[in-house]
C-alpha cells in the first residue's frame, strides 16, 4: 500500500489538464436541475397516487418540468375511484344476533350459519 501511495504523481491522480473543481457553473445549474427534479417528481407522483392517476407518469412530469410539473398533477381532476363494496351483517336464524358475513357458526348461539363471502382465513 505505501509503494503506489509512493508511485502516486504529485497534485493527486488528475488527469493532466483536468483541474479538480473544473465542473464550475453548468455543473452546479445541471446538479441543482437534477435535485430540484427528483423532489418535484417524488411529490408530483405521491399528489398523482392520492388522485388515483399513474404515479410514474406524476414523477416524469415532476422530473422532466420541476415546478411546472408538480403543479399539472395537482391541477388535474382525479381519476376514477370505485369504492369497495361494504359487506352487511349477517344475522343468526337461531337468535337473531349479527355476525360477520363470513361466519360458519354464530357467536350468541353457535348456530351453524351459511356465510355470504368466504372467509380471508381460508385463503391462507
């Protein structure tokens, strides 16, 4: 290890006439660009998911047009969202007592019941 750090030319391992810190101010406007992009596209694309539209297309506007992007997502009307149907109890022949639609037995009475929906458990 101390022989190549012996071998090493002086000023570093620069290439000749490749001065350390010669990206200057394109590379700051151009890493600035890319920062400011991927925080517009990360929350472009958490405002296009809450709207129920396709998060990569929100975090591509966002990326490739920082503010104005961000702000076409948040504009655009929501998709179509449709909500998850709602079980309704099931109720006990014996006993009246409610249940949940997926019950085999009741819970007042033990009464066998027929479920309406199978049961998540079954699925395991």
């Amino acid at each position: 290890m101390m022989i190549l750090l012996l071998q090493a030319p002086p000023g570093g391992g620069w290439m000749p006439g490749m001065e350390p810190g010669g990206l200057g101010w394109p590379g700051l406007l151009v890493a600035l660009y890319c920062l400011a992009g991927l925080i517009s596209g990360a929350l472009a694309a958490q405002a296009a998911f809450r709207r129920g539209l396709n998060p990569w297309t929100g975090f591509l506007c966002g990326f490739l047009l920082p503010i104005a992007g961000w702000l076409a997502i948040c504009c655009r009307k929501t998709g179509p969202v449709s909500p998850r149907p709602i079980r309704t109890a099931l109720a006990c022949a014996a006993c009246g007592a409610m249940n949940h639609p997926a019950a085999k037995r009741c819970l007042d009475c033990g009464a066998t019941l027929d479920p309406r929906t199978p049961s998540e458990a079954d699925l395991v």
